[in-house]
C-alpha cells in the first residue's frame, strides 16, 4: 500500500478521510514499513466497512492487517442498533472466536528441552490435529446444546479442567446470550466428532520459552519469568463456527438488499442489529463462541494429560484465554458519553486496559492479558490492554503476525520437509499431520511479529510484557 494514499496522523496512526459514501474515516494503525507491505485491499476493505449503517467513531485496521472476506482481517468497527447499526457475518469472519490462550507450567524451558522429543510425539499422537482431524469425543444432540449454551464452564462440568480455569477465561469462560436452536443442524453434525481438535491453517499447540521480559510488574501479576516454559493453544470453533458463516452470509446478502442497504462490496453481507435476522445470527455466533471455549478447555485437559505423563511435576494453571473474530454487546465512552455497542472484532483482540469492570479480579490492576502468536518458527507475545485503547480503537490490539503471503504462493517457496528439518536445526521441534499445512504456514509466510508488536504498543493499544519462543510446534 502507498502511504501517500493516506493522511499521516503520527508515526503509527494513518487515516482515510470520510466522505460523502463513508461518513466516518478508517484510521490504520502501523509503522510505515508496515503501511508499505500491506495490500491495497486493506484499504479498500477498512474504506467500505466506514459505509456501513449505523458505524461509530471509525473503522479500524491493525497493525498486522491484510486482506480478507470483507472486512480486513485486523478489523474493528462498532456499531450502534439506535442508529441503524448492523452485524456482519463477515465482520466476525468463519473462524468464529478462533482465539488464544496460554498456561504457566511451573516448568523451565531446560525441563522441557531434556524431553522435547517425546514431549513433542506424545502432544502429537494426543491432540487430534489436521484438515478433517476428529477426537474421541461424541456428543448426543442434548449435549451438543448444553455444549453450544455452556461453553467452557460445560466442558469443566464434564470434567476437563477446573473451575480455577473459568476465572482466567475472557466472559468467565461461557458468552451470555447464546441460542444453540438458531445453529443448523449441518452445523452440529459437522461439530460432532471435532470437540478436543486443533484443526489445520494457522491453528497450532505451542510449548515456548519466555525470553526477554519488558516489564517486570505486570510479568510478575501474569506469573511469567525468564526462562519459565509455557503452552500455547491457537485455534477456535472449527467446522460449527465454518458453516454458520457460511449460511449466513448467504443469508444476509439477501437481507441487506431488503432493507435498503447499500453494499460496496458483497462480502460485506450484513443485517440490522434490530432485524429477525441479525438476532438470529449474534444466537448462533455466540453459540460458536462457546464452542471454540470449550474446544480450547478440552485441548487444555488434553495437554495436562500428556503434560503429567511427560513431566509429571509440571502444574499448567490457565493464564488467560482471550478470542478474536466476534462481535460483542459493550459499552463504551465516545465523545464523553457511555454508549451501548456491538464491537467487531476479525483477527483483533480485545485488549481492555485496568480498571474495567468486565475483567477479572486477577487482571482489574494490571489491564488484561492479550496474546500475539507468532509463525511457527518465531516470536510470540504476551502484551497488556491500556486505558489508551480503549479510547483509540474500543479496547482492542493485534491478534498475530499477519500473513504476508498466500498459502498458496507459500507453497510454491517452500516444502514442509525444508521448513520442519530448519526449524530443528534451531531447537524447534514441528509435529504435523502434513507437510502441506506446514509449507502453507512457514515462518517466511508471515509479517515479522516483532514489527507489529511494536506499532501496537507504540500506538497505544497495548503494552508489551514478555516475549516467547517456541521449542515445541503441534499444526495442523
């Protein structure tokens, strides 16, 4: 992208001015060099999402923004239903709350390297990971809605994890508001042997090294620690939250027309907040929720599993799971005036700084946990929310690296045979089902992560306190 297109607010804060089709401007968050190696879809993409009905404020792209189905991904906007606001399937994206979270393992990276093989096969032949992959797990059609309606605290519930875990969970770890009979029945049945997996793309499970410490205090309130090894699980709502997207979005191209809504670009399908339509779908969005929370608690007893037979002193105490792709009912201040909105958020985080009343009592100082994953072969992140972004982008950061590159001019590059041996020439041990998926997801594919962690803080969305880096990588 040519930064020349852009107004330069500062270093790391650039606009797109309104005008008369998109009454509000889209404010891009991101070092120059970063502007540069964006695609013009991008602002293309957060300059539509401004035209829609009833939008707040701005549209918002993050650092580590680039193309995706309508909105960027990196994308927020805030809608209000007193206005006209709307909800778009394509504003949450078909990975519905594909999100992170990470555990402390009481370990050190030494601990784990001393058994990083059989760590590393043993998480493979455990976790069920790869395009289609299915656990052991089968739910009855009762258990599916107590599932889609209970998230994490269901799973907890059936035995896999602890209340403990439920406090350290982003909405304490079940989304209010959840109407498994607005989910299809396609949908569930594609659900049904996908609880406990990872899936394929970027998902991953990670064992990493803390490596570098920013800021002592809030490293010490996030029990973190040179040295310490800790997991990482990235993955979300697997083949449920896929195909209410996809059904979705059908069905609000058709809705969007009937209520007068002007579309600059179809995959912006959407529906008034107000609609029959738009209740429908924030029913089964937040059911996907919690399925991806109770996807991501099972995978968690999972790991403790293998964790206690590998190393049995090893403890795994949650430290946050926190989603992005969704959209949530919030309140924020605009103008110096409270207002009830439905925050999108599509490969962003929420990213809520101390003080606020919807964190728990864990984080209520220190602003909450927000997790950056990395590329495989690189850097992770463990930031904290500021009060600064809840005034510059309704509470939200970056989610990740941001892909530089296709999956399929990836492959082209690179063999999964070439990236796995060079990874373990660095002590990175890769487990996957395919090579394919790790050709498709080499560190080289991928923004450098460092970059986009440091525009993030830099404008304000977040601070950072620790880096990680991997040691063990399961992808699908």
């Amino acid at each position: 992208m040519d930064p020349r297109q852009l107004t330069k607010i500062d270093e790391y804060t650039w606009r797109i001015e309104p005008d008369a089709e998109h009454p509000v401007p889209a404010i891009i968050y991101a070092s120059e060099a970063l502007i540069r190696d964006m695609d013009d879809k991008v602002y293309e993409q957060a300059e539509n999402v401004a035209a829609l009905p009833g939008i707040v404020g701005a549209s918002y792209a993050m650092p580590d923004a680039h193309w995706g189905y309508g909105f960027p991904i990196g994308g927020v906007a805030a809608f209000d239903p007193d206005l006209g606001g709307i909800v778009s399937a394509g504003g949450v994206g078909f990975d519905i709350s594909c999100g992170v979270r990470a555990l402390v393992t009481g370990l050190t990276a030494d601990d784990v390297r001393g058994v990083q093989k059989e760590l590393a096969d043993d998480l493979l032949a455990t976790v069920p990971a790869g395009v289609g992959s299915r656990g052991e797990i089968r739910l009855s059609a009762l258990e599916m809605d107590a599932m889609l309606t209970g998230g994490a605290r269901w799973a907890v519930k059936e035995g896999y994890g602890t209340e403990t875990d439920l406090a350290h969970i982003e909405e304490g770890g079940c989304m209010s508001g959840a109407e498994p009979e607005q989910v299809s029945d396609q949908a569930k049945k594609r659900q049904l042997r996908e609880m406990g997996t990872l899936g394929s793309g970027n998902h991953y499970l990670e064992v990493q090294e803390v490596v570098e410490i920013f800021d002592p205090e809030l490293a010490a309130a996030f029990k973190l620690a040179d040295g310490n090894a800790i997991v990482s699980i990235h993955c979300g709502s697997r083949g449920l939250g896929h195909q209410i997207g996809t059904e979705f979005l059908r069905e609000m191209a058709v809705a969007a027309e009937s209520f007068g809504i002007h579309l600059p670009d179809r995959e912006l399908a959407c529906a008034p907040l107000r609609s029959e339509v738009g209740r429908r779908y924030l029913g089964a969005m937040r059911a996907a929720i919690n399925c991806a929370l109770a996807n991501r608690q099972i995978i968690t007893h999972l790991v403790r599993q293998v964790l206690a037979r590998v190393i049995p002193k090893a403890s795994l105490d949650l430290l946050y799971d926190v989603s992005h792709n969704t959209c949530k009912e919030e309140r924020h201040i605009v103008d110096g005036v409270e207002r009830h909105l439905f925050v999108h958020r599509k490969g962003a985080t929420r990213a809520f700084g101390p003080g606020h009343p919807d964190l728990p009592d864990a984080f209520r100082t220190s602003g909450q946990p927000v997790l950056i994953g990395g590329s495989m072969g690189t850097a992770s992140y463990v930031l904290a929310g500021t009060e600064e972004s809840m005034h510059r982008a309704f509470g939200s950061a970056c989610h990740g690296a941001g892909r530089l590159m296709s999956r399929h001019a990836a492959k082209k590059r690179w063999s999964g045979r070439q990236v796995v041996d060079e990874l373990a020439e660095r002590g990175i041990l890769i487990r996957s089902p395919t090579m394919r998926g790790v050709a498709e997801e080499a560190p080289g594919a991928y923004k450098d992560v460092t970059d986009v962690v440091d525009a993030a803080q830099a404008a304000g969305l977040a601070r950072k306190v620790a880096k990680l880096a991997p040691l063990v990588c399961l992808k699908g």
